[in-house]
C-alpha cells in the first residue's frame, strides 16, 4: 500500500514511476557530462537546461535550499565571479532509490587562494527526462 501512495505521489509531482536507468546510461551520463563541463568552464549555461523547475542548491559560502531553475543558474553564475576553477572531475557514479548521482572533486581558485570542494549531482525523472534535482559543491 505504501509503494502505491508513493508512486501516486510521484505522479502527482510529475515524476515517472518507472524505475530509473543506470547512471551510465546515456541520457544520464550526457547530463553528467554537462555538469561536468559547465563547473569546469565556470559556465552554468552549459547544464542549466537540465535544471527541474526546482532544484535543491547547496554551495560554499551561500545559504542553501530550493529555488527555481531561473535562481540557480545566478545563484550559480554569482558563485563562479568569485571563483575560476582549476580541476574538475565527477568519478563517482551510483543509483540511490532511482535517483541517478555522481560526486567528484572540484579545485578552484579563489580570490588568489586554492579551495578545494566536494560536487554531488543527484539526478530525478522528470516528464520523460531526467533533470538535476540536486547540486552540491561544498
């Protein structure tokens, strides 16, 4: 009865009942790559048309939580003035309950300081694709 209430409510979300892929799937790992690549270059517009209408947000130095796709991608483009990245790599890739995810580590220079950080991507089908739902880089 539970499983029948939490997918009735994933519907109602908007969110696919069937079970999710692996994360190397492609259509995961083209998202992935995106991330990958816009953290790299500093540029949100690489991946943020992968955002969901909501997307869980945490980053060093700024208060963290749900915000609109639109928020994320200039709470983002404000975290990148302040910081040029050096090295960024996902390596860890996984699946928890259907929520595809990757982590990795990221180096960037900071006001002429290294700071090394912590990325986690976790993923969530939407309405027939899968979409960010949650962006850590801690």
């Amino acid at each position: 009865m539970l499983l029948v209430l939490g997918t009735a409510a994933g519907a109602a979300r908007g969110q696919d009942s069937t079970a999710a892929p692996s994360p190397m799937e492609p259509e995961c790992r083209r998202v992935f790559d995106d991330v990958e690549t816009g953290i790299r270059e500093g540029r949100p517009a690489a991946f943020s048309q992968h955002f969901g209408p909501q997307v869980q947000i945490h980053l060093r130095g700024f208060e963290g939580g749900y915000v609109s796709s639109a928020q994320a991608y200039y709470v983002l483009e404000n975290f990148f003035q302040g910081r040029r990245p050096v090295g960024v790599r996902l390596t860890t890739f996984g699946d928890t309950g259907g929520a595809p995810y990757g982590s990795g580590s990221a180096v960037f220079n900071a006001r002429g300081n290294r700071e090394s950080a912590q990325i986690y991507v976790s993923l969530t089908r939407l309405q027939g694709r899968w979409t960010v739902g949650q962006l850590n880089i801690r």
